[in-house]
C-alpha cells in the first residue's frame, strides 16, 4: 500500500501559496541538477544522501519530494515511509512538470540545509 500522495504541479503552488509553515520542500536530484534551478522554497537533500539526512525531517511535518521526473523523489517517499513519516508527497513529474506549468524556477536558496 501507497502512503504518500503524488501532487501535480499546481496542487503544491496551491500548498505553497497556502503558506503552510510546516510544509518541507526537499529538491532530491543531484547538486549538478540543483545548480539549474529550484523550485522556490526547497532545500536540497540528494537521495543518496537521505538515509544520512532523515533525521533532519521531523515526523510531524508534511514534507514534498521532488526530482527531474517524479521517479527518485517517489523512492524518497516510500523511504521515509518506512522509517515512519506519514505526511509524505510525491511531485508528479518533478521539475519538468513544475516548469512546463510555467511556475517558477530560481537559484537554490544557498541558506537551506
């Protein structure tokens, strides 16, 4: 059984207009992919450096995965399953998709995490 949800790109602009202050937006591609453009907001935690990470995401929070495509932010999200976070979501089709949509892309906030 699935546990995360996937979301298409204009579900999250709606979360992120929302401006839910518990939301975490975690960008897991590569820092090569990253230094192209993020999605406003997120922070960069590489999937292969998640396992080391996961403790740095609370629980409690509702935390959205995102990639390229949609496929490594969706194992991202049934690894935190597995390790117990519930509130986990999938962007559908990743950062293309984000961009087709015409949302915006800017340099990763140096700041985050």
């Amino acid at each position: 059984m699935v546990a995360f949800q996937d979301l298409d790109p204009m579900d999250l602009q709606r979360l992120l207009q929302e401006g839910d202050d518990n939301l975490v937006l975690v960008d897991v591609r590569t820092p090569a992919e990253v230094a192209r453009g993020a999605i406003p907001g997120a922070q960069s935690i590489p999937l292969h450096l998640l396992p080391l990470n996961a403790r740095l995401l609370d629980k409690g929070q509702p935390v959205v995965f995102y990639c390229q495509s949609g496929a490594r932010s969706s194992q991202a999200c049934m690894y935190l399953q597995q390790q117990g976070h519930d509130k986990l979501y999938n962007l559908r089709g990743g950062i293309m998709a984000w961009a087709r949509s015409g949302l915006p892309i800017a340099p990763m906030d140096e700041r985050a995490p």
